[in-house]
C-alpha cells in the first residue's frame, strides 16, 4: 500500500512524521504477533488517523490469536480496512472479512484460502474428544462471524466447506469480491495531510 504524507513545516519533531499513520501488519498468528497487534491498534485510537489500515500477507496461524485480533477489531473507536497482499489464508482469510463494510481489500494478484480449524489433537482418547469438540465449536464460530461480516446466510462458507469435503478452498481475489469477503479488487493509497491549527483569545 502506498503512503503519501503532506505536513505542514512547523512540524519539526522527525518521531511524530514517521510514526503516522499507524499501518498494521499481519503476517502470522500467535501471541506474540496477537499482542503485537492490540499494542497496534491502541496506539491508532488516539493517532487522530481517519481509518486503520491492516495489511494481510500470511499463511495463518492459531485460532486463538485471531479471536485476539478480532475482539481489538470490533473495539475499534475507528473503522479497520483489511487489505490482502499476496496472500490470507486460514486466519488470515478470516480477518480479512473483519474489515469494515466498503472498507476490504484485495490485490487482484493475491490468493485466499479457507479450511476448517485444526484442533492440534494429541494425548489421551479424552483430550482427543475434547479438542475436537473446542475445533467445531470454533469453526463453526468463526465461519458464521466471517458469514454475517460478509451478509451472507448464517451457514453460507459452512456449507461451501462441506459440499468441497473440508478441502482446502483457495479463493482468486474475483471469488473473494463475489462472496464479498472484499469490496474493492486493488490496493488503497492512503494520503495524509497534517497541519497545526492555533487560536489565540
């Protein structure tokens, strides 16, 4: 994504103009890239920044990590613009769908893919039955979240899932658009004009 900054030149402190706007990057999910990213969006809740853009290029990751990133999403003062860049796949394609209405995007380039949750199962027979039971309640979760983000019925990428017989499902950015997962099929440019504005009474 481009970034192109207009400051006015009574701004002298270096920090400030490299620190706006406040872009954030995900390329993985775990705790650390999940705290990461709460620290991220905090610090965007008082840049004064219109919009906060996240930029997506992963492979995914732990689910937990995403239900981290989302509950930051959803507590957002501003509204979050998802942006896929090369690639979303697994939690990556579910955040993208967290971006707000109008405000998802896609490089026509880039790839989504969508499967079910892994539950990492191993151990005894009744952790085994446990973790499977915590990876459905979690799929089917977060496939009707990225449902009801994208206005589709409540089981729409439940059932595509199963009619593919839980296969991997890779998405071109023109499938993402039609299911709309994503709004717009290029990459923002986001342009930022700061001034210092004085009164004297």
């Amino acid at each position: 994504m481009n970034i192109i900054k207009h400051f006015t030149p009574l701004i002298k402190d270096k920090e400030l103009i490299d620190n706006l706007p406040i872009v954030i990057r995900v390329v993985k999910f775990d705790e650390s890239s999940a705290k990461e990213f709460s620290v991220e969006m905090s610090k965007a809740q008082n840049s004064g920044q219109p919009v906060v853009p996240v930029i997506i290029d992963s492979y995914g990751g732990q689910v937990y990590s995403l239900m981290s990133m989302i509950s930051d999403i959803k507590h957002s003062k501003i509204p979050v613009a998802t942006i896929v860049q090369g690639k979303a796949m697994s939690c990556g394609s579910i955040l993208a769908s967290f971006g707000a209405e109008g405000k998802r995007y896609m490089d026509p380039d880039a790839t989504v893919m969508i499967h079910d949750v892994s539950s990492m199962m191993e151990g005894k027979i009744e952790d085994l039955k446990a973790d499977a039971k915590e990876a459905d309640r979690l799929n089917k979760k977060i496939f009707r979240m990225m449902a009801e983000n994208c206005g589709q019925e409540e089981e729409h990428f439940l059932d595509i899932i199963h009619q593919k017989g839980h296969a991997e499902w890779y998405l071109t950015a023109e499938e993402c658009k039609r299911h709309n997962i994503v709004n717009h099929l290029h990459v923002p440019t986001l342009q930022i004009e700061v001034g210092i504005k004085f009164r004297f009474e």
